[in-house]
C-alpha cells in the first residue's frame, strides 16, 4: 500500500493533516519531500528566468488579481 498525505513539522514533529489507514504499531517507510509553492513548480512553464521569489510576488500581487464580473 502506498499513498502521500501532507504534514507541518512542528517542534521535532511532523503533524499530519489526516488520519492514516494504518493498524497500531504498524510498520512504515517514511519518505519526507519539501512541499513547493504554486510559482516554485510552476518554475520555467512561463519562460521566466529571474528568481521563483519574485514571480511568486508578483502572482500573489492583489493588483494582477483576477477581476470579478459584477
């Protein structure tokens, strides 16, 4: 059985965001990723050459926000 489930790491603890489908004391192997940013994996889709920070800055930049329609 494999499957991936999101985590925080908090104070030497990874806190999981839901429940596992596991018996007690079972055993497992734990793979542990860096969660990206939308822009981070998004990263050359566009073209862009400069830093991921600064895209990210300028995707979450209220000013080039999507309008809504009245």
């Amino acid at each position: 059985m494999s499957f991936e489930v999101e985590a925080v790491y908090e104070n030497g603890v990874l806190k999981l965001d839901q429940l596992l489908p596991l018996e007690e004391h079972q055993r497992v192997k734990v793979v542990v990723q860096e969660k990206f940013s939308v822009a981070r994996q998004a990263y050359g889709i566009i073209g862009w050459k400069g830093e991921p920070e600064a895209i990210r800055k300028i995707a979450l930049d209220p000013e080039f926000g999507v309008s809504e329609s009245p």
